[in-house]
C-alpha cells in the first residue's frame, strides 16, 4: 500500500470515528431533552386528542371543512405522539415485555393504524399457522408501523406493499421467523442503505433520523436481526428475523 492510499485510509477512519463521537454526543443531549420535556407534552396532546373526541360526539352532523379539520388535527396528535414515543424510546430504552405474540395480528395492527391512501395497494403473504412468538406485541407494533409509514412515503404516487411471513430455518441454528416489508418506490442508493439504520442519519426535510435506528433497537432487544436489501428504480425490502423462542419450543408437542 502506497503512503497516498495510507493517508486516504486513515482519513476515512478518522471521518468515520468523528461522525460516530458526533451522532453519540447528539443521542446524549436528545435522551437528556426527551427526559425533561418528552412527559410534559404527553399531558396536552391528550387533552387536545379528548377535545377531538368530544367535538365530534357533540357535533351532530359536521360539514365537510369541519371533519376534514377534525381529521387534521387527529393525524397531527399523532404524529406528535409517534415523534415523543421515538424520543423516549431512546431516552429511555425498556426491555421487551415478552408474552405469547401472533405477529400477523401485530401487522394488521400496525397496518390498520396506518391508514394507507388507496394508491397504495397492499398485498398480504402469511404462510399458514404461523407459530406464535416471544415477544413484547407494542414494541413490535412499533417496529411495523416504522416500516409501513417508510414504504408509504418512498411511494408519493402509489405503488404495492407487500409484507410477508414464513418460518424460517438453518441447520444447527434455532429455528425462526422472517417478516419481510418491500415497497416498490425509488429504491435506496448503496451508500445511504449502509447508514440507514444510524441514529439521527436522516435523507428527509424533516424528521429525527429515529425511526429506522429504533427499529433495529427493538429488533435486537428481541434477539433478532434487521435488514434493507435495495435496488435503485425498483423498490426496498426490509427483512426481520426473529426467534421463536422457549415459548414456541416448550410447546411444540
């Protein structure tokens, strides 16, 4: 190796290592802000989310300017919520409550929550009997409606979601289940995928750059795996890999 190709190298270490003490040293004053203030917004948001409640039982027929309103407001409080519940995930990361979990009732869940615009046609691909997993239902939920919201949002004009579950299994290795969420939007560039799980590492105008990274917390924190395989023009798919767990092999028979 030439001294020119020593120096570039130590150069991309040293970036690399700066980017990292950076990205940890934004985490620490966001865990820090989440702590102080992530609680105090709770309280508002939901008298504003009773408000909307209340107006709509006592607004016997509502015109069409004041439901759409009412609606707006609705997707805002949670949208602010999803962005407080991010935050305190990571400012105060809980350990899985593990229960007996169907997690393709998980994903219909998280599906329903999501409320798709009709451009969007979702295609639903479960092997039959699915065993049941392990795992803490709201975490996973959360995980999925991630995943759903980014294939939403790499698809503006409408296109297929296609989320997918089967058992998996490799010999010698506990046997376990794979999830995958593809898109068919614009597809991620290579060098934007091998970041894309960072925390605060964002490519949009707005947003934290936590979504993807509190994925993979959870994911992990469930002894499994995430994954994004992209290609540029046709699409992205995201693939979990989870464990059965004792539960599913203690009863087995």
């Amino acid at each position: 190796m030439c001294l020119e190709q020593m120096v570039d190298e130590r150069t991309r270490e040293l970036r690399a290592a700066q980017e990292q003490l950076l990205r940890q040293e934004r985490l620490t004053m966001l865990g820090q802000i989440a702590g102080g203030i992530g609680h105090e917004l709770r309280s508002p948001l939901g008298a504003i989310s009773n408000a909307i409640y209340l107006l709509r039982q006592t607004i016997a027929a509502p015109d069409a300017e004041t439901r759409e309103m009412l609606d707006l407001l609705g997707r805002q409080v949670d949208a602010s919520n999803r962005v407080l519940t991010s935050l305190l995930s990571f400012a105060r990361p809980q350990p899985p409550a593990r229960r007996p979990t169907d997690v393709v009732a998980v994903i219909d869940a998280a599906l329903a929550q999501a409320a798709l615009p009709d451009t969007i046609v979702v295609q639903r691909e479960f092997a039959d009997a699915l065993p049941e997993l392990s795992a803490d239902s709201d975490q996973l939920q959360i995980v999925f409606s991630n995943l759903i919201r980014n294939a939403a949002q790499a698809m503006p004009e409408g296109g297929t979601l296609t989320i997918s579950g089967q058992r998996s299994a490799v010999s010698g290795q506990p046997p376990t289940i794979e999830i995958r969420v593809r898109d068919t939007g614009g597809g991620i560039a290579p060098e934007i995928a091998e970041k894309i799980f960072q925390p605060m590492f964002t490519t949009k105008s707005r947003g934290l750059g936590l979504g993807l990274a509190l994925c993979k917390m959870i994911v992990e924190a469930h002894d499994g795996v995430i994954a994004v395989k992209s290609i540029v023009g046709q699409g992205t798919t995201f693939v979990i890999t989870l464990p059965l767990g004792t539960y599913h092999l203690n009863n087995l028979g």
